[in-house]
C-alpha cells in the first residue's frame, strides 16, 4: 500500500505518543482530517497502516544512522530522541502491546532489529578492522538499553551506553 506520508506522520505521532490500543480508527482519521471511510480507502486496516508507519519510522531511522563508528552512532541516537521524543522503542513497545498476535508488525519489527543488528556489526568492523558478532550484539543491547532508560534518564542514558560501547571496541581492538 501507498500510503499518503501526512497520514503516515500523523499515525506515527499517535501511535508514538498515546499507543497502538489506545489510538483507534476514528482517532485517526479526525486527526489526519478525513473520514473513516476514506481512512480505510487509504490505510486499509490498522494493522497495515501501522506496518507502514513502522517501515517509514525503520527508513528515517537508518538515514540518520547510516554509515556512522560506534560513538556517532550513539550521537545519532542523542538526536533521534531529542527530534522524536524519549518514549522507548516503538517497534517494541507496538509489538508487545498486540502481543505478537499480528504477523505484519511482527515481521516489521523483526525486520527492523535485524537491520539494527546487521548495521551495528558493519560498524564493528570498521571500528575494529575485523567481525565480531559477540560485540555486535553487546553494541545494540547498549543502544536498546539507552534508548528504554532515556525515557527516565535523559541524555545521560545514552551517554553511559556510548561510554561503555566505547570501552568495549577499545578493548576489542586490544585484546
């Protein structure tokens, strides 16, 4: 589906700040000016217009994280949620409000880790001049850990996970 990016903004913005249960149909469409029936024309059903909202957030997120070492990556991450807002992952927090019960936000969700995972570990290894999945996988538990406490901590979730992150390429590439 083609869904028109002012809608897509708009069930984001929803979505993000009040949630997925909490934000239904008819919310949707008297925010985004339109009738249900035409909400539907377009979106077809929530669960497609969140998979898409979840595509369209996955894209923008990777545009401003891309091709970046360890610690810009968690600079990203500082800018991401001071323009997006400090409210955990969406991916995560959609998935575990539907209870993994719709296969569309599961494999966007799914998608979306997946990239985060393979894109870290390119990181990696620029950082370190070789692959290392272990560490891959310990950067993104810092940055998902970083962006959950910056809800409550701020800024300075995302800086003790850089400074750890830090610590962990540092010591990789001198065993």
């Amino acid at each position: 589906m083609d869904t028109n990016p002012q809608l897509l903004a708009i069930a984001e913005r929803l979505f993000y700040q009040r949630g997925y249960m909490a934000t239904n149909m008819d919310m949707l469409a008297r925010a985004a000016n339109m009738s249900s029936r035409t909400l539907y024309k377009h979106a077809g059903s929530k669960s497609a217009l969140v998979a898409e909202v979840l595509a369209a957030r996955d894209r923008r997120f990777f545009e401003q994280v891309d091709g970046l070492d360890v610690r810009a990556l968690f600079d990203a991450l500082a800018v991401w949620i001071a323009q997006e807002g400090a409210r955990g992952c969406l991916f995560l927090r959609i998935l575990g409000e539907t209870g993994a019960g719709e296969p569309s936000i599961v494999a966007a969700v799914l998608a979306h880790k997946a990239r985060l995972r393979e894109h870290v570990a390119r990181i990696v290894q620029r950082d370190i001049g070789r692959r290392d999945e272990v560490l891959a996988g310990r950067i993104v538990l810092l940055f998902e850990g970083a962006v959950a406490a910056s809800a409550w901590q701020g800024a300075a979730a995302i800086d003790a996970a850089c400074g750890a992150a830090a610590d962990l390429v540092t010591a990789a590439r001198h065993p």
